[in-house]
C-alpha cells in the first residue's frame, strides 16, 4: 500500500492542462505528510517556472493498492495552489524539465525508473536545447529533498509489475523533454 499524490497545472505553458502523480511507500509517514513533501518539492522549483503556470498540489490523496493499481480510499488535505515566479518569458509547453528516477531495483534484468516531468520553463534557463545549471540546480536539489525527506518514502509505481519501489537518485535530464500523453 501506498499514498498517490496528485499535482495538477494549468496556464498557457501547458496547453490546458497537465497533471503529475507521485507515488508513496505508506511505510514513512502519513498521507498528509507524503502530500507536504510534494508542496515543498513544488515550492522549491516554482523559482524557476513561469509566472503564467499555476501548481496545485490537490486533495485528496489517493490510498494507493500496488499490487492491484487500484485506489482503495482517500484522505483528506488542505490543497495547495501557487505560481510559478519566473517572469522570463516561457519555453514552449513541449519544452518541459525531466527528473528521471532510479530506485537500483532490477525486475526481469531491468531498472525500475521512473520520471517527473516540469513544465513552465522559461526561456532564460535555457541553451542549446537542454536546461541551464539555474534550472537543473533548482530540481536537483529539490528531488534529492524530497528522496531525503524523513516523513515520506518517494516510489515508482509499476503497473507492468505491480510494484511500488523506493527511490534512491534522481537526476534532471541535460535536455529538454515532451511528455505527449498521461496515463491513469
């Protein structure tokens, strides 16, 4: 069992709309406290992101069943809604930061990864196709916050699997990224 976290954006550097779901091992902490990691993790990057993205990080969390992929109920939060705070002008919403996740867990002789995609990039923290070090300093340090973090266990849920598994590193990919689609 786990907790899901669910993050929605919305503003033009999004095309109506992008959603980000963040995964927890129950172990560590409460559903409350899963939910304050992922507002401090947003709050730490929303430095970099442009002022016309909105981040809310929204209620309820979901109490999450890996071995099923099912929600089996839901807590109560407070949501938590901010703006980005870069007034640079913004990348195009294809042009999106990448987390990728490593937990060193290997299933079938593969990696069990997993990725965080950021939108709201500005062109100011950009060159020659990938992020600058203002950016990619910002969501390094902020996922490694938030791997450390003592109240929450940060996971990647598989589906292929049906598995949730720690995470023990993440890293911001040296270029940027296009999420096409998200999947429940």
């Amino acid at each position: 069992m786990g907790y899901r976290v669910t993050t929605l954006f919305s503003g033009t550097p999004v095309n109506g709309g992008g959603i980000c779901r963040l995964y927890f091992d129950e172990t560590a902490g409460t559903a409350a406290q899963a939910h304050s990691a992922v507002v401090t993790f947003w709050n730490a990057i929303r430095v970099r992101l442009t002022t016309a993205l909105t981040i809310n990080v929204t209620s309820p969390v979901d109490i999450w069943n890996f071995g099923t992929q099912q929600v089996t109920s839901q807590v109560g939060v407070v949501a938590v809604a901010a703006a980005g705070t870069n007034g640079s002008e913004p990348l195009p919403p294809a042009n999106q930061a990448r987390i990728d996740l490593s937990t060193g867990v290997f299933v079938n002789g593969h990696q069990m990864k997993g990725r965080i995609f950021v939108p709201g990039c500005v062109e100011a923290d950009a060159a020659g196709g990938g992020p600058l070090i203002a950016l990619t300093g910002v969501t390094n340090a902020a996922i490694s916050a938030l791997i450390a973090d003592a109240n929450s266990t940060l996971s990647v849920n598989s589906p292929t699997y049906m598995q949730g598994t720690p995470v023990t590193s993440g890293l911001t990919w040296t270029k940027f990224a296009v999420l096409r689609s998200r999947r429940d």
